[in-house]
C-alpha cells in the first residue's frame, strides 16, 4: 500500500514490478465539467484497489486499438515501477491515435518490461480525444463557455500529477522524460511548446510526430460546424453538447472528418482525415510549437525525434487500415491516378513530387506505384516535420537527437517496411507477445533490436543522452536496423524539394 495526495492505494506485482492500473489524475469530466480544463480529484476514504484498466474516452470501438469500451468518466492513468525505494527517473507514456482514438492500456504500452529492463516508473496517461478534446467552441457555441484545447489540458493535468504524487511509487519528480508516438509524439512536440507544462518535465521523446499538428482557430471552427450539423438531439447547439452522449457524440464527429484542413497554420500541407489537433488559441498554446521551440522555449529541455523508415505503409497496404483496399485494386491504379493522389497531398506539385520519387525509390512489386505515394505522405506528415523540430531546437540551443527505424515486417498479406507502430513494441520491449509480433514479426532479431531500443530509452531518461552523436553535428540520425549505423533522415534532393513546401521556422 502506498499514499498520494488524493487517497491510498493498493497494486500488484507482476514481472518484477508494481502496477497501478485507473488511477484518477483529474475529476471526471461529467456534467457542468464536460467542457471544461481538468478539475482536481476528489479524495477517497479507505484504500484503493488499482487493479483494474479503466474505459477509454470517448472514440469508436476498436478491437485492434483494444477500446471496446469508453466512458465520460475518462481521466485516469496507469503506473509501473520497479522494485526497490529509488529516486527512479520517470518515464510518461502519451498514446497515440490521430487525436481521435486510443487509449493508456493498449496491450502494446503495457509498461512492466521497460521498467523492470531500466529502472523507471513508466506512467501511462489518457487525455479526452476528437471533438472531446480539440473541438474549438468559441465561435459557433460562445454559450458553452467551453475551455480550448481540453486534450491537452489533460496532458498538462497528468503531468502535474507526477509531480505531485511520483515520488510515492519510488520516481524522481526532476528528471521527467515525456514519450509518445503518432498523436502522442505530436503531443509531446506540443508540451515542449505550451507554457503550462514548462516546468513538469526535462526531457522528451517524439516517436513518429512533429511540431506542426495544429491548427488556426478559423480552421477549427469549420471542423466544429461540421460536427454540430450533424448533432442530434433538439434545442440550442450548447444544450446538445451539454447533452449528447458518447456514441452519438462521436457518429457525429465523423462528419467532420470529410473535411480538409490546412495544418500547421499554412496552404501547402492540406490535412484529410485527421483534423482534430491542438488549436493556436494564443492562450494555453500561444503559437505553432515549432515556430516556438525555434525561437528558444524549450532550449533546456533534451530531445530525441525520429521516424519508422516507411510510416504511411500502414495506412495505404494493410487492409485493416486502409479501409480494406487489396492488393489488386493498387496495383491496377496507372500514372494518372498516382498523380491525382499526389495532387491531393500536395495540390500543384504532384508531377514533380512523381518525378522525385520515382527517381529515389527502388519499387516493391507487390506495392506498385502506389510505393510512391505511401513515400511522399511518410515525408509529408512525418520526416520533414520531424527534420524540422530536430533543425529547430538543435538552432536555439537545445540538445537533440535523431532517430530512424529500419526494421521491415510483412504483416496483413503485405511488406509492410519500417512501418508506423512497428517501433512501439521495440519500446516497450513486447516484440514476442500476439500485438508486438504484428508490427515486428517477433523473434530472436526483434528481440536483440528491441534491447537496443530500450537501453537507449532508459539510458536518456536516466542521463539525458542516448548514446550517439548530437543532431547539430553532421545532421544524422541512428538506425535501428538493417543500415548505416548514423544516416541523414532525408536525401538532398528531397531537401530541395521540399525546402518551400514546409518552411523552417522564421
């Protein structure tokens, strides 16, 4: 049994260390809180049990994300820590999930092998998600008197959990590391640039995300339009907010998710399918994250960023992701259809990004041309940012270091490449359990790759530096993989074409 601020409590033990499972980090944000930033947690008499995983937010059910169930009463979050008294560096966990799905207790963020491997408190956390979450209000329902930017108030609100209560499971409240893939590493990007969570943690890791996932608050409204004229329910637009239950709330979002955004407050990079983000409130999030971190404000903080070889193989060939779409149908797609693809994601310059990638791939057979595509949406959603938020914290100052991964696996009937979530198992060191050999096809080499991974890990969450040479002095990144051991994220000639496409920051 152990003591927090808010109550005491009682875990398990398993595989060499203490879990905590649903701990509430903030009240629930039910009733007059639905809409609003985080409130405290009221203390419980007695002890306890934090045995169980609570339900997800509010999201569609997902076998594969393992979110059968959701609930209003969502602000919870899970605690592994070793054996032992400390101080243990801590290590927080945000999910991922397009900012619309996911959840702490997925099977492949189970905490219990890092923590034991590394001697850290690993802290899975769960912030509200969709419209939940990122729904911008002000203009379109001002009677709500909705606070902005509620998923990542969430974040924030966890984080100053840590630093309340951490030192109670054995962690060390100075030496946080925030981690997170996907939405997560957009996430954490986010954190190093919202003043609110300045002080809660050292160091962070951005797995596969970016600093430019946000949108202007015009952009957001139109998204929330969207959502509302698809609301049931009678009377005022507040009142069915106020109202409207979960799965509902969440068919009606995805009216929304038809639309196209400009993210990271420019025409050049439009954004389908996930629009809902941090908005620039110029409040809780006065400015684009990377535009910040370039101009100094997490210059104290360490950070490491890096991608998956081949992130958008996920999404365009397995069939689980890519809405079901066989091999046949994309290998069958001729030049013309390519280019109208490549048009959408980068309108007016599809012919010359064909060109280039043409040029720089070597193309899968059993892909096809659609190889092409998948590369450019890797390097339009993921690479060029992360190059950027690497370029920019290492300009003003902060130390940074980059990070690749090579490791191919065939998965859903297809050579999936490095994909996304194929580093998350790596991680967490489950490359050998039924979810972590989908993304790494198990095995004694995954296993080797996965101790690398997390020695890494832990040894900059314990130290502040991973074991390889800083970002500032040549520009290059460590592999893990097949590859060069160092190697540069991006060609020449794709810097060049992308170079106006995604601006470094002013």
């Amino acid at each position: 049994m152990i003591e927090i601020a808010s109550g005491k409590l009682t875990g398990l033990k398993k595989q060499g260390v203490r879990e905590y499972r649903g701990i509430p980090f903030a009240a629930p944000p039910m009733g007059e809180n639905r809409f609003r930033a985080p409130q405290p947690v009221t203390p419980w008499a007695g002890v306890r049990v934090a045995d169980a995983f609570r339900p997800a937010a509010w999201q569609q059910a997902n076998p594969l994300m393992g979110t059968e169930q959701i609930s209003d009463d969502c602000l919870y979050l899970n605690v592994w820590a070793p054996e032992g008294e400390g101080p243990f560096p801590v290590m927080v966990w945000v999910h991922g999930g397009a900012y619309t799905s996911g959840s702490p207790s997925q099977l492949l963020y189970q905490g219990h092998r890092l923590a034991a491997s590394q001697q850290v408190v690993v802290v899975n956390i769960t912030y509200r998600l969709g419209a939940w979450g990122f729904g911008w209000f002000h203009d379109v329902a001002p009677g709500l008197e909705a606070d902005s930017n509620l998923g990542l108030r969430d974040q924030v609100a966890a984080l100053q959990w840590v630093q309340e209560n951490i030192a109670a499971f054995g962690g060390d409240p100075s030496r946080v590391t925030v981690f997170g893939e996907s939405a997560g590493g957009f996430s954490v990007a986010t954190l190093m640039a919202t003043p609110a969570a300045k002080s809660l943690f050292q160091r962070a890791i951005v797995q596969s995300g970016a600093a430019d996932f946000v949108l202007a608050p015009d952009q957001a409204s139109r998204v929330t339009e969207a959502l509302l004229a698809a609301l049931p329910g009678e009377g005022g637009v507040s009142d069915r907010l106020r109202n409207t239950e979960a799965k509902p709330f969440v068919k009606a979002q995805l009216a929304a998710m038809r639309l196209v955004v400009d993210r990271g407050l420019r025409k050049s990079t439009p954004q389908f399918g996930m629009v809902y983000m941090p908005v620039v409130d110029g409040d809780f999030l006065p400015q684009s994250p990377v535009e910040a971190i370039a101009a100094g404000c997490a210059a104290d903080k360490e950070l490491m960023a890096g991608v998956c070889e081949d992130e958008w193989h996920l999404f365009q060939f397995a069939p689980p992701f890519n809405g079901g779409v066989g091999a046949d149908r994309f290998l069958a797609f001729d030049t013309a259809e390519i280019l109208r693809r490549m048009n959408r994601q980068l309108p007016g310059r599809a012919q010359q990004a064909f060109d280039l990638y043409q040029q720089e791939l070597v193309i899968n057979p059993r892909r096809g041309l659609m190889d092409t595509v998948s590369a450019l949406e890797t390097d339009r959603t993921f690479r060029v940012p992360t190059v950027r938020l690497l370029d920019a914290h290492a300009a003003a100052g902060g130390a940074a270091w980059g990070f690749r991964f090579a490791h191919e696996v065939e998965a859903f009937g297809m050579p999936l490449g490095a994909c996304h979530v194929s580093d998350v198992p790596m991680v967490f060191g489950l490359t050998d359990t039924p979810a972590g050999q989908i993304f790494t096809g198990g095995g004694a080499v995954a296993a080797a790759l996965s101790e690398q991974v997390m020695n890494a890990w832990g040894g900059f969450a314990q130290h502040g530096e991973p074991g390889w040479p800083l970002w500032r002095e040549q520009r290059q990144a460590r592999t893990f993989g097949p590859g060069e051991s160092m190697t540069s994220l991006m060609s020449a000639p794709r810097e060049t074409f992308w170079r106006d496409i995604i601006p470094a920051p002013a």
